[in-house]
C-alpha cells in the first residue's frame, strides 16, 4: 500500500465541490500504479503557506512515510495581497507577497528533501502553481505569472514537479464555484487530472 500525504489549504478540503481533487487524483493514482493508496490530509480553510509548512513538520512522521506528497500552498497569501490591490488600485505590495510565497515554498520543499533523504522508499512531490480568481485585472495576472515561472526552479530538487493550473481561472467561471474563487466540481476534476499528467517516476 502506497501512502498519500495532501498539504495544503482550502483546495485541499475541497471547498466549493463535493469531491475536490485529492480523492479523484488518489483513484486515478491507484489505478495507474497498481496499489491501495492510503489518504492523509494536512489541511485546514484559510492557511496561509507559513502556517501550512509548520503543521507539516509536526507531522514529520507522515511526511517520512509517504509515497505521494502534493502541496497548495500560498493561495491565501496572494488572496489577501489581490483583495487590498482590489481596494486600493495599488500592486506595489505584490512582489514583497510574491517572494515571501517563493521563500516559504522553497523552504518547504527544502525540509521535505531532508527528511526523506535517509529514506529507502522511492516518493514524489508535486506543487501546484496559483491562479488568479481576479482576472479581470491584467496588472495582477503579470505577477502571477512571474511567480508561477519562479516555481519551476524547484524542480531541482529530487522528484519535485510543478503542477499548473492557471487555467482554472481562464473562461470566466468555467472551472469555478458561486463565491468565485474555489473550483467548482469541474475545477478540481481539472485539478487531478493535471496533477496527474505529471506521471509517477520513480514510483
């Protein structure tokens, strides 16, 4: 049986769906590998990064355990920046909030490494990116495409795979709920296909 280990956020709870994308990424995962897949998530509504990456290391003994680790994480950083810019018309804060995400999840993918490093048991990590709920302003859809680019530095490290979903946020409200900023059932059905198009390597 492999072990799955969700970090993250309200993507991860699933908010705004009956399903969110962890579950349908899990069966889809099982299926592709063979195996049972056990769930563990590390998840609360409203986390931002920092917060996320200090629950994850007091549940270190998960994180060495696990196969499959993906991770939403800075969503509610940039969430927080894009409603003041909203306010105040201002994008001046947004590459201080933009580098503090980085840094976090750098730092993240830094403590994940160590801790699997005396691991024998071969294990993925995928991050998702971020999109942008607010895209009827092109000046905020430039940030976040900057940072998106930055993630994929981070694949230099071992088995680490940026997962994009910018789209989410393309078409209008295709892919998201009611209060337009989670995915809908359609969204997170996105989610896991995309997570899932990274492949399993070394699994």
């Amino acid at each position: 049986m492999y072990s799955y280990v969700a970090i993250g956020d309200s993507l991860v709870v699933g908010v705004g769906s009956t399903n969110g994308f962890v579950v349908p990424y899990r069966n889809m995962a099982s299926r592709r590998l063979g195996q049972p897949i056990q769930i563990t998530k590390l998840a609360r509504i409203g986390l931002t990064c920092e917060q996320i990456s200090r629950i994850t290391f007091t549940h270190y003994k998960q994180i060495e355990r696990a196969n499959i680790i993906t991770i939403t994480a800075g969503g509610n950083n940039f969430l927080a920046a894009l409603q003041q810019t909203s306010r105040t018309g201002s994008v001046d804060h947004l590459p201080k909030i933009a580098a503090g995400v980085y840094a976090c999840l750098h730092q993240l993918i830094r403590q994940i490494t160590y801790v699997k490093h005396n691991q024998h048991k071969p294990y993925i990590v995928r991050v998702f990116n971020l999109y942008n709920p607010l895209a009827n302003m092109p000046v905020i859809q430039q940030h976040l495409f900057r940072f998106n680019q930055s993630l994929y530095t981070l694949e230099r490290y071992p088995n680490v795979r940026i997962v994009d979903i910018s789209f989410l946020s393309d078409g209008g409200f295709r892919y998201l709920s009611s209060d337009g900023v989670h995915p809908n059932n359609r969204g997170y059905e996105r989610m896991a296909e995309a997570v899932y198009q990274t492949g399993f390597q070394p699994l």
